[in-house]
C-alpha cells in the first residue's frame, strides 16, 4: 500500500499535526473499549472509521451481541454526549424530535416551550430502527443528512458532532418496516456484527458475571473529534483513486459495461453517487488511522463492502441463487481492478 509523509499543499500543518495523531489515539481508544468490549475488533475499527468520516452507521446483527454496549461505551471513551431510541410500532415522530407544549410564564400568560426529543445528542443509537413504521423513521432522514431538525416550523440544530448509530435484527421481521431505499442511502456505513470466537465467549462470560466493568479515561473530547473530521476530510485523493471507486460503483449498474455477470444477472439497482463518496470518505478515514495523508486504492477496496452491501438492491435471482451482497462485492473487485 502507497504511502506519503509529505504534507499536502492544501492542508496547514494543524492539520497535518491531527492526522499524525490518529493512529496514537486509535490505540488509547482501544485500550479503553477492550476494558468492556470483548472481541469485535473490525466493528470497532469500521465505527471509529465512521466517526472519523462524518458518517452514520447501521449495525446488523441478532440480539445479545453487545450493539447497545458497544456505542454506549464509544460515548463514554470519547466524552459525547449518547441517548438511545428503542423503536417500536406506536413510536412517534415528535417522540424522536421533539414537541411543544403550552405553559404559564412567571407572568401568567400562556406560551409555547420547546421539549427536545432524545435525537438532541451527539451519540444517538437508534436501536432495532426498522420497527417504527415509516412516518417515524423518516424523522430521522432531515437529522442525519442536514444534521438539524424542523418541529413547529422551526428548524434547530442539532449538536457537533452528531453521530447516529442504529442496529436492526436479522431475525424475527415479522411487524417490522424495512427500511426505504433513500434511508438506507443516509448510512454511510453498513456492518455485520457476528458471533464472538469460543475463546472470546469466555472471556464474556468471566468478564460480565464477576466485578462491576472498570471505568473508562476519556481519550478524546468532542472538540478534539471535531478537528479530526477537518482533518480527515483534506488527506489526499490521487485522481487514479478516485477513479477506481467510481468504476467500482459504476460496476454495480447491470446495465454498465464495466458490471461482471454476478451483477447482471442478480442486482436489480446498484449504487449512486453517494456509494462514490462514501467509499472516498472510507478510504481518507483509513489512511489517517494508518497515519498516512494520501489514501491508496487498496483503501477503497477496503471500504467496499461496508459502503456497498446495503446500496445494491437484488433481485429474484440472487435469493433464489442463495448470494448475498458481499458475494457480489466479491466479485466486482475480482472484476474491476486497480
């Protein structure tokens, strides 16, 4: 994989300063998450990646596998503020937002007070999302892509940085509402949280049914995140980069010359341009944890399954054939190289 030590021409050495410590920062941080978190190391890695990106991420895996704990703890070694949001059918948008109420000032006339909704934090878990119908799923689409909301006619802003990590459960979809297309497209980052290893389950279990969990050293503050997602977002993309991940997009169109016979024959719709962003914005994120400052196209490739498995959309085909998204990613990168 390429690397640079040299500072780039747009970027001011603050910045530089910033990059150089991420890797440094990335190591403390696990440090701290390893005193609760048991395994999980990818996850771990592909969230901090999103963090870093300014990106949303959806978490799919079955109950019991520590979603909630994970974010929850991320919240606490970073020192941002974390609510959490358990979906439901009867859930309502204003129970996300927010509302108003009328109530008597110190002067005894009648007026409107703004209640703020749970999504008023910088760390927001939206657990098991595609349990709320979509009048209040959408209620988060104007959060995550404007980071600010509209209640009464008012728009407000939403605090800095704000972050939103929602889990969904594989199993049990019976009474739940898949998520739309638009919405799915708002993640920046979609990740498969898997078993723990035997080995790792034992440690689980001794860590969890014994002392309290230690407690946690901030590693970072909010403003320090803050200039890290400056940072990141100014390390370099050579122009050969930037036009693997538009190929590799363009590949999961059936319709494009460049799509192998996987995507013809199982994808129904593949990616827009956003999948191009995300995959830049994945590949600078890597770099910096690698303290580099020019992102490489093994970085992208990287990136590809996390941004591209929940924007290909499949067909008949592909369940009849038993293929998944990530065995069609396979393919493309086997098919569409560097």
């Amino acid at each position: 994989m390429s690397s640079s030590s040299a500072p780039l021409p747009a970027t001011d050495e603050a910045d530089v300063a910033l990059l150089r410590e991420v890797p440094k920062l990335y190591a403390r941080l696990q440090g701290e998450l390893s005193k609760r978190i048991v395994g999980q190391e990818e996850v771990l890695r592909h969230l901090f990646l999103g963090l870093l990106a300014q990106g949303h991420c959806l978490m799919i895996g079955v109950p019991g596998l520590a979603k909630t704990l994970i974010v929850k703890t991320l919240s606490e070694a970073i020192d941002l503020s974390f609510n959490r949001i358990q979906f439901t059918p009867d859930l309502m948008p204003s129970d996300v937002t927010g509302s108003e109420i009328i109530e008597e000032n110190d002067h005894g006339k009648r007026e409107f007070r703004f209640i703020a909704g749970p999504v008023f934090t910088q760390l927001l878990l939206a657990d098991e999302i595609n349990r709320a119908p979509a009048k209040t799923q959408s209620a988060l689409l104007e959060a995550m892509q404007e980071r600010r909301v509209t209640v009464a006619g008012r728009t407000r802003d939403l605090p800095a940085p704000f972050f939103v990590l929602a889990t969904q459960n594989p199993i049990e979809q019976e009474g739940t509402y898949p998520l739309p297309e638009a919405q799915l497209d708002r993640f920046l980052f979609c990740l498969h949280v898997g078993y723990p290893t035997a080995a790792d389950e034992v440690r689980i279990l001794q860590s969890t049914t014994g002392a309290p969990p230690a407690a946690l050293e901030k590693v970072c503050t909010a403003e320090t995140l803050l200039g890290l997602q400056r940072a990141v977002r100014r390390v370099h993309v050579p122009a050969s980069v930037a036009e693997y991940a538009v190929r590799l997009v363009h590949a999961t169109r059936p319709n494009n010359a460049l799509a192998p016979a996987s995507v013809k024959r199982c994808v129904q719709w593949g990616a827009g341009p956003r999948a191009s962003q995300a995959l830049a914005l994945g590949a600078k994120a890597a770099a910096a944890l690698d303290g580099r400052l020019n992102c490489a196209a093994e970085d992208v490739a990287a990136a590809a399954n996390i941004v591209l498995r929940h924007r290909l959309i499949l067909n008949y085909r592909a369940e009849a054939d038993n293929l998944t998204a990530d065995v069609i990613i396979a393919d493309l990168l086997k098919a569409v190289k560097a």
